[in-house]
C-alpha cells in the first residue's frame, strides 16, 4: 500500500477483493483511459481537501469552541452545536 496525501493505492500483492471480485486482474480500459481517471480522482480529491482546509481555517474560533464544550460534556447533540456554532451559547 502507498499513500501520496489523501490518496491510498493498493499494490498488485493487495489481497483486498471488493464485491468478490478482484479488478487489478480484470481491467478493460487502456492505460491512457486509467491515466485520465486517476488525474480526475486527483483534482477531486486535491479541491475537496484544500476546500475542507479553508473552512476549518475561516472557523478556527468555532472549532476551539466546539472542542472546548465538548471536553467538559463530551456529547452534545445538534441544537447545542448550531448554538455554540452561531455564537449563542
């Protein structure tokens, strides 16, 4: 297994089969097509993470104060996190 950031790939010694079937053995596309595919699951992934990145930096604050209530009660439910979300609590 190699991991490149949030990305994971399996080597050809993966013994993980999903739905049964072992598909690095059954591949019916070409390299090029592959190629494609892995640049497109790359740019997903790379947006949706630096898009995850910008939302916990433009709410730090809410996050530590989310963390802080959760280290005193350790559960709070969905009312009490929009309230300490929006800064009412």
């Amino acid at each position: 297994m190699i991991n490149y950031g949030p990305v994971t790939y399996e080597t050809s010694s993966s013994e993980e089969v999903f739905l049964g079937r072992d598909f690095n053995n059954q591949r019916n596309f070409s390299e090029k097509v592959a190629s494609e595919i892995d640049k497109e699951v790359r740019s997903i992934i790379d947006n949706a993470y630096r898009y995850a990145e910008r939302l916990l930096k433009e709410n730090l604050d809410k996050l530590h104060k989310v963390a802080g209530v959760l280290l005193e009660k350790e559960k709070i439910d969905s009312k009490e996190f929009d309230a300490i979300f929006e800064g009412k609590e």
